[in-house]
C-alpha cells in the first residue's frame, strides 16, 4: 500500500511506512498514538471526511458580477460553472470557467475576447476561487472536527494512519490521476490490516470486481484494523463468504493458538503432531543457548524451514547478533527483504505474517514480552506460522496468555 500512496501523492509527502507505525505501537506506551490511530481507522472518518468535503465546497467559490465592456457576465453563470467543473485540481477548474464564460460571451454577444480581456476574466475567476492544498486541508479537517490534537507529524513526515485519508480527501476534491484504470480483478490479502479508509481509497481506484481476504485473528495492529462487516460497508455490494477450515498447522497447534485468541467458529484439521513446547529461563543468557540448541535439532532433521520470531524488530536484530556469536547460521528478515529461502530466519510476526515453516521457535515469550491486546495477536500470529513444531522460549514469567501444552505442560531450565 505504500507504493500507492506514494504514487498517488505523486512523491510530494514524506511519510511513516506501516511497519514504522508497528514499531512505534510496539517499542512506546504512546495512549496518544493508539487513539490517533483508532480515529483514523474508524467509519465515521470517512462520514467526517465528506461532510467536510461539502463544507469546503460551499466556501470554495464567491461568484461576483464581471464586465467586459458593456458586457455583463452574471454571478450566477460563474457559480453553476464552478459547481459544474466540481472535483478538478484547482488549475483545471479555473481554466474550465474560463473556457465556458468565453464560450457564452460569444454566443450571448458575439464577442471574440480579446488576449488582454481573457488574461482580466483568468484573473476575476481565480480571485472568485478560494484556492488551499491538499496538506492545508487535511489539516484543517480535524480543527473542523474539533480534534487537532489528532494531526501529528513528526519531522516533516505524516503518520501513516494519515496517508489514506488524505488521499482520499484529496480524490474528494480534485481527483488524482488513475493508472490502474485496465486491471479487471483486484485482489487483497490480509484483510484485517487495511482500514474502512483504505477500503474506500481502493473502491474509488478499482471498480472492478474485488475478492478480499483474511483473518481478523491475525490482526497486527487491533487499533487500525477493519472487519469483514466494515469493509462490506465499504465496497457495496459485497457479499460475505465466511472460510473455517485451518489446514496450515497440526491440530496441537492450533489448539494452543485458539487458547491465546479463541474462535469458536475456525475448525483444525485433524492432523496430528508433537505438542508445543514452552520451555522457560532463568537467565536472559540462557535463551540464546536454548534456541542454538533448536537450530541444533533442526539441522539434523528432514525439516527445511526454521522461523525464530522476535517481538520487534530491535529483538530480532539483537537475538540474531546472539546467534551469530554463537557460530548458528541464521538470515535476519526485515522491512527492506526481498524475500527468504529454505534454513533458518530471525523475524518479527508482524513480518512473518502469512508465511509458513516447518518449524517456530517464539523468542522471550515472557508475561513481560507479551501483555497488551496487541502482544495477544501477536503471539497468535507467530505461533500459527508453524505447520509441525512450535517452541516457546521465555524468561522469568511465562506470558499469560499461553496455556499449558497438552501433555507436554512447561519445561524449566
């Protein structure tokens, strides 16, 4: 979505990517941040930002009497030409005005305005406009709301819970050029993690025909993320199918995943495997060696894919230096990976968010590591990426939210 938006604002705003935006909800105990977000993901946004949109609109123009000679071009003319030329980029709009009162002064008075006149009617026209960028009025938009605190770049750059909604501001009030006007299916995947404003960005680019996906279990940031009956709202007409069967993991795994976000109505299939492991740690040092001791048993086994997933990106950056130290081959997955092969990678769920290994190994699965709502989801995304073996490495306290494996209960070093 970012090289969207970045194409769409034609390169002119500087702004958070997503994962930054994770990050920052991850590594601060920012309340502020969190309701920035929630407003900004919500329907009413979209209500707020059309009824501003109308609001603008009625101030754009002050239509006022122009003569060209004993000519009189009435106020009105220019103000139903205004509203007729509605949601064109300033510039073309002018120039349409213009172009119109031309064409009516030569039909009503059959007159050829002259190259100094035309220059007078492009300047009455522009001083009649009320001219403001689109920054300008997305700003404005929450003073209008009586909700300024909810702006808040950093350094010049937007959050990214603005970036759609501007855009979308701005397609209300002048359009943006569409370069995908040809393509005649869309489809989206993870489905919880774009917001209703997103949704509305998309349905306005694309109107062919959509399929959407994805599990709002697996949502990554529980404050910016849409439901199946949102975006339904959203993209009418559409129509809801709802998928229940897991086929990625054993039906061990998802048991322990469902005990950390439960769904009543996602069914495992039934293939068995090992329980999960919760292995816990004194010492910060020990974790280090329980997962070279994981790496260990993975290399001599008929498994090709290890996932050792960290909370953040700074744990995984630093669990992976650990590793190296160690002398355990490992590949670090970040915002800027094209992609990964077989072996063993350090990631973030966030990251590891619809992938698939044979193996996960969850780092510091620790009440201190996972507390918030977020960490919730997060857990539940890093332990359903296993397909046939999850270990839990925690130090001191387990998290809460796990449950005691089936059978295997929690090891302790």
């Amino acid at each position: 979505m970012e090289t969207l938006a970045e194409e769409l604002l034609e390169g002119k705003y500087r702004f958070q990517t997503f994962a930054e935006q994770i990050s920052a909800l991850l590594e601060t105990n920012d309340e502020a941040l969190r309701a920035r977000i929630a407003a900004k993901a919500s329907l009413d946004l979209l209500d707020r930002i059309d009824g501003y949109v109308e609001h603008l609109e009625a101030a754009s123009f002050a239509a006022t009497e122009w003569r060209v000679g004993r000519r009189i071009v009435p106020a009105w003319f220019f103000e139903e030409s205004w509203r007729r030329h509605r949601g064109l980029p300033f510039t073309e709009r002018v120039a349409r005005v213009v172009e119109a009162t031309e064409h009516q002064i030569g039909i009503h008075y059959n007159h050829d305005l002259r190259t100094d006149e035309r220059r007078l009617l492009r300047e009455a026209v522009r001083g009649m406009a009320r001219r403001t960028t689109p920054r300008a009025a997305y700003k404005k938009l929450f003073e209008w709301m009586e909700r300024p605190e909810l702006f808040r770049p950093t350094a010049g750059r937007l959050e990214y819970a603005d970036v759609f909604p501007l855009i979308y501001l701005r397609m209300r009030l002048e359009g943006v050029e569409n370069p995908r006007k040809d393509v005649k299916h869309l489809l989206v995947d993870e489905m919880q993690d774009y917001t209703p404003v997103q949704y509305a960005v998309l349905g306005k680019l694309f109107a062919c025909r959509k399929t959407v996906l994805g599990d709002a279990s697996q949502s990554v940031n529980p404050y910016g993320a849409s439901s199946a009956e949102q975006i339904q709202r959203v993209l009418r007409p559409a129509t809801g199918v709802t998928l229940t069967k897991s086929y990625r993991s054993t039906w061990e795994i998802m048991q322990f995943a469902l005990a950390i976000s439960p769904n009543a109505e996602l069914v495992a299939m039934k293939r068995h495997g090992e329980p999960p492991r919760v292995l816990r740690c004194e010492r910060p040092s020990d974790v280090r060696d329980r997962i070279v001791g994981q790496i260990e048993d993975f290399s001599s086994s008929s498994h090709r894919s290890l996932a050792i997933i960290a909370k953040t990106q700074k744990q995984a950056a630093k669990l992976h230096g650990l590793l190296a130290q160690a002398g355990a081959e490992a590949r670090l997955l970040d915002a800027d990976s094209a992609g990964f092969s077989t072996g063993v990678i350090v990631c973030t769920a966030h990251l590891a968010k619809g992938l698939e290994f044979d193996r996960v190994v969850v780092a510091d699965a620790s009440t201190r590591n996972y507390h918030t709502e977020l960490d919730r989801r997060l857990l539940y995304v890093a332990c359903t990426r296993a397909m046939h073996r999850l270990t839990l490495v925690a130090v001191g306290e387990v998290s809460g939210f796990l449950p005691a494996p089936p059978s295997a209960g929690r090891e302790q070093e």
